[in-house]
C-alpha cells in the first residue's frame, strides 16, 4: 500500500553511496513517546552522544490534544541540545519516528508541509509520534537541511492472509512499533545470528507503553500476532478497520 503522494514522498533512493560521503553525515534523530522524548546525535554511525528527555504528568496536564505538545517538546529538545554544547550548524539533516500516516510501505520518507498539515487532522487517538515530522521540520526549516522520517506507525506490509479476520466485513490492517521491530530484526540477524535478515525467521517484541508484536516473512511483509475481539456492530466494525492497534 503506498502512501499517498500528497502526503510526503519517499526519501533519496537506495543506491550506493561512497563510503566516505555517508559516514560523515550528522544527524539529529529525534523519538517521540507519550512521556518521553528520545534524541540523539550521530555522526555516520557513530553516537555523538544520545538522551531520553522525561516528561512528567505534571508537564503534561495542560495539554488536552498531543498535537498541543509541539512547542514544549521543541523547547526541551532546544534546552538538551544546548546542554551538551552542540551546535546545530553542524546538522545535515534531522530525522524522526513517523506518525499516523494512512498505510505506507517501511522506509525513509521526506518531510514536506503536506505531512505535517496532515498530522494536525487526527484528532482520535492521536499518538504521540505524529509530534516527530513536525519537530523534525521545525528545528529543520531555518538550518535549511532535510527532515525525514523513518518506518512510521501505520507501516502496513502485512500478507494478505494475515488481514483475514473470519468476518469478510473486516480486513484486518496494521498500525504498530515498526520502527523498533525493523531494528531490532536487524540487529538480531547481523549481532546475534550472523546471516542475513533475509534467511531469518523471528518473532519480534516491542514491548514499552504499548506492545506490537510481528513476524517478518522472507520478503519482510510482516504477519501481526494478536488476538482480537471482533465487535458487535457495523459501526464499530468499521472503525475498527480504519484503526487497528496492537495491544
């Protein structure tokens, strides 16, 4: 399922690139999570330095919608970088955890506005990784370098036998932690496992405030391990299409 072009559009293609030019990016990552805001900075594939940034209930209390939160967040995110005597002139680029964008195939997409508009239109339910684009794009914008996201949230690769619920009403979709389940995936397959991804069969946990869990077939589509109550009415029965969660 591609994502709508409207919305972003997929980042620098795949190809090769020499060694040298792409170890010495430096990127600012940036997680958002309900109470906690990640943030790293890496140079190529070394760790500059990484911080989880803790939001308490208290700082939280005053924001009824997390689209709210945008501006605390990036006050926070500013206060830390400033910490740690970094200067964002050295940035190449910004990256962050993608939100609930409609199903998208997994990959690195470009921030542009589109997306970013697109996120303060959920209003149910919305999570706290529909913050990191906006982020991503704000502390971007007057560095002028690129803001990406990485395997959002509504990352929906699933076989079709996976979708079928035993109800032909409902076809089961996908919303869950893609981004950590891609990583560790591949962390397991090059650290524990030695082979390639490709020729491993896991099970993979995100186990955190919420909970996803995923099986990768050999052409990375992913099968959702879940048990699920099926609703009673329609009404019900189509929201829950439109929002598959793991929990």
């Amino acid at each position: 399922m591609p994502l709508p072009t409207e919305y972003c559009r997929k980042g620098a293609p795949d190809a090769p690139r020499p060694a040298d030019t792409a170890m010495s990016k430096c990127i600012l990552v940036i997680n958002p999570g309900s109470t906690s805001t990640k943030i790293a900075v890496f140079r190529g594939a070394e760790k500059v330095f990484d911080e989880t940034l803790r939001h308490s209930r208290e700082e939280l209390a005053p924001f009824h919608w997390v689209m709210e939160q945008v501006d605390f967040r990036r006050a926070v995110i500013e206060r830390a970088l400033a910490a740690h005597d970094f200067d964002t002139a050295q940035l190449d680029g910004i990256c962050a955890r993608g939100g609930q964008l409609p199903p998208c195939e997994s990959g690195t997409y470009l921030v542009e506005q589109r997306m970013v508009d697109y996120m303060y239109t959920i209003k149910h339910a919305a999570h706290a990784s529909n913050l990191g684009c906006v982020l991503a794009l704000e502390l971007a914008q007057p560095l002028h370098i690129p803001a990406f996201i990485c395997d959002p949230v509504s990352v929906d690769e699933m076989t079709e036998e996976a979708r079928i619920t035993g109800l032909p009403e409902i076809r089961r979709t996908m919303l869950g932690h893609a981004l950590n389940c891609r990583a560790m995936a591949r962390r397991c397959a090059e650290e524990v496992l030695h082979k390639p991804l490709e020729d491993c069969r896991l099970i993979v946990l995100h186990l955190g405030g919420g909970a996803s869990a995923r099986l990768p077939d050999a052409e990375h589509r992913v099968r959702p391990l879940r048990r699920q109550r099926v609703p009673q009415d329609r009404a019900a029965a189509d929201k829950l299409g439109r929002h598959f969660q793991f929990t």
